[in-house]
C-alpha cells in the first residue's frame, strides 16, 4: 500500500478484509504513526537488547508471564543477577559493530530488585554496550508496591528515557480481587515522587476486563489517570492464556463477570484523545476479552519504540534472564517477500537458569555464529 492516500488503504481493509470502518481506522492510524517512529531504526546493523526480571511481590490472577513470587526466591537474587550480569558482559562483548537503538527492562517486575541490586545490573547494562545510537531506555517498573524513591534515583543515574507505573485499574475492589497488593493511593504517590525526579516519559497500563469491572469502573479509572496526566497509556483487553489463574482454577471465579465491549474500548479511546494521547501501536491476541485488541497511546515524540520492534519483528532483538527469547531477523527477504527468524530461548526455571547460564550464552553464541 505504499503511496496510497489514507482513504485507499482504509477502503482495502474494509473491502478485501471485512474490516469496520472504525477498526480500518484505527489501524491506518497506527500505521501511519508506526512508519513514522521507526524511520530513524537500521535494521541492519541495528538491535535491541532485552533483560528479564522474573519476580514479582505476588502474582495476579490473570498473569501467565514466567514470573515467581519474590518470596520465595528472596534468598537467590543475588545468584539471579550474578547470572544475569554474566549474560550481559558476554553478549556485550559480541556486540561489536552493531547499533543498540533501545534497551527493555521487564519481567516479572525490574524493581522487585533492590536499589543496590537495580544499580548493579543497570551499571552492568551501560559498561557492557555502547549507548552512542540508542533512542529509548525502557524500565517497566510496574507494580507500585515494588517501586521506592531511593530505586527512581538509582534509575535517574543512568540515561533511562521512559519508565511504566502499572495500576491495570484504579479502582481499588478489583485490585484486591486480582491480588495486586498495593492500593490506587500508592500508583498515585509512586506516579507523583518520578514525576518530582525528572520523569518526562512515564507509561501506565490498563486491563479491560478484569472480573467484575463495569462500564463505570472504567470511566472512574479514566478520571483518575487523566489527572495523573501520563505520556503513555497501554490498554490491554484481558487475554486468559492457559497458566493464568484465572483459567486454572475456573471453579474459584466462575461467578464473577469478565466483560469487555466496544464501549469500553471506546471510552479509552476517547478519553486518550482528550490528553493528547493517540494511537502508535495496536496487536492482538488468542482469547481476549470481548475478542477485541491492545491498543497504545502516547503523545507526540512519547511513543514506546521497542513495543513496536517487538511486534512488527524487523529487527534483532537479543534477551537475557530466564525465560527471554533471543530474536535474530535476517534482513535479506526470502524470495516470497518474508524474512528469516529463528530463536534461541533461555529455560524459564530461576534455579535451571542460574546453573545453567553458560549454555544460556552458548545457545544464543551459536544463534549468531552465520
């Protein structure tokens, strides 16, 4: 569709693809932005690194990410990031010529590490690789409950660009209902002290479809995240995957209601538009609530660079920690216009991982060896 008008590609997806009008777009809207923030990105010679944190203070219901309880991994952290850090100087030093365009911090939960802990791995992360090409600096710090002051000056120490503070609702009763152990006033004290710090890029998360949340819940949870006035909003349709609780255990919440509608996903939009937030960035999943999409909003020069590239699978992403998947693309196009991937994986069990860390960094040694 390259050099078609906006109404040509809109009227392609409606008529070749049976798309609504309003879903054709939304996803010229988000193309037109993609195109736009991955212009400066070289494929080529360009990557992006990953490193996981596989632990959080508890795990939600709908979660089905390899993440553990940090209590009872408490004593093994250190092993963790020992491990992790190995991983990192290794895959630092095959990095050679190669661009770093943007840096991932996930899990689980990065700031269920202590601040000497952050420190160590993001001084690790910065002595490993050059930073002379990167345009964003991602940490999902995430969970509230985790996040202190004294670990956002340890991020304030090094070029972290943008940063994720997660209610997923700001309506307490649901919070409790899915086990996020922090309260709405903690997001809002949390959102608060990064924004006294110099944060200019902050991210939040919402879930649509979380049991027993109305049409209301949502309308109040918008209310309060307007306030806070965010530079990202990522709005999830719920998406039960296999290991989530929520799914395992079925007999435990079949009576609470998980609904999630075009209205909601309407009213987030809406209510995104009116704080200057727009769409860049749109993928769904099996299962989602109301078979509808995740959708991410951000103001103009805010949008999430890496959520991009993870999706659209153009460039080089390498992972570390357990449970990361190393993505090598092939530039060069298959005769049928697609383009090689393969992956090496990490095992997903800490305590695997941690004994097993060489041939972690051997498997993705030879995932790069061509």
């Amino acid at each position: 569709l390259r050099g078609k008008s906006r109404a040509d590609m809109q009227a392609k997806l409606c008529r070749d693809y049976l798309v609504s009008e309003e879903k054709a777009d939304l996803c010229v809207s988000v193309g037109i932005k993609e195109t736009e923030l991955l212009k400066n990105i070289t494929y080529e010679s360009g990557y992006s690194l990953y490193v996981g944190i596989p632990f959080c203070p508890s795990i939600c219901s709908y979660c089905s990410f390899s993440s553990s309880p940090l209590a009872e991994w408490k004593d093994r952290v250190d092993d963790y990031l020992k491990a992790l850090c190995q991983e990192i100087r290794a895959l630092g030093e095959r990095a050679e010529e190669r661009k770093l365009n943007t840096i991932y911090i996930g899990g689980g939960t990065p700031t269920t590490l202590e601040a000497e802990q952050l420190f160590e791995l993001l001084d690790t992360i910065q002595k490993s690789f050059s930073f002379e090409y990167l345009q964003e600096f991602t940490i999902e710090a995430g969970r509230p409950d985790s996040i202190t002051r004294e670990k956002l000056e340890v991020m304030r120490r090094f070029p972290v660009t943008r940063i994720s503070v997660n209610p997923q609702t700001m309506q307490q009763k649901t919070l409790d209902l899915v086990g996020r152990k922090h309260t709405v006033q903690d997001v809002k004290d949390i959102f608060h002290a990064a924004r006294e710090l110099g944060f200019d890029n902050i991210n939040m998360d919402l879930i649509m479809g979380l049991p027993e949340e109305t049409l209301d819940d949502v309308r109040r949870t918008m209310e309060q995240v307007a306030e806070l006035a965010p530079d990202n909003l990522t709005v999830h349709s719920l998406a039960l995957k296999r290991a989530a609780r929520l799914n395992m255990f079925k007999e435990d919440y079949k009576d609470y209601k998980i609904i999630n509608t075009q209205e909601h996903m309407d009213l987030v939009a809406d209510c995104a538009a009116q704080m200057g937030l727009f769409p860049y960035y749109l993928y769904r999943q099996k299962g989602m609530a109301g078979n509808l999409e995740n959708v991410g909003y951000a103001k103009e020069g805010m949008a999430g660079v890496y959520n991009v590239l993870i999706m659209e699978e153009k460039q080089t992403i390498v992972a570390c920690g357990a449970g990361a998947s190393t993505k090598r693309v092939w530039t060069e196009p298959n005769p049928d216009g697609t383009h090689r991937i393969e992956r090496a994986e990490n095992v997903k069990d800490v305590a695997q991982y941690i004994a097993r860390i060489d041939e972690m960094i051997q498997r993705k040694q030879k995932l790069f060896a061509e």
